[in-house]
C-alpha cells in the first residue's frame, strides 16, 4: 500500500515498484499515471 500512494504524488514511486516487482509494475503505474496526468 505505500507505493500506492507515493505513485501518485510522484513518478518517483514508479522507480520504486521497478526495483520491487521487476518492471511489470512499473508499466502499469506509467500507465495510471497517464490517466491522472501526472
């Protein structure tokens, strides 16, 4: 849950999942992020 949040605020979070969930994750959040606008 703490790289829900942080993901939000800032794409930081996506290098952060990256380093967690081997880059899948990271592909997702991009996208999200794309959706947000952020």
């Amino acid at each position: 849950m703490c790289i829900i949040r942080p993901y939000i605020a800032s794409g930081v979070a996506s290098v952060l999942a990256y380093c967690i969930n081997g880059g899948w994750f990271d592909r997702v959040m991009t996208i999200i992020e794309m959706f947000i606008g952020g």
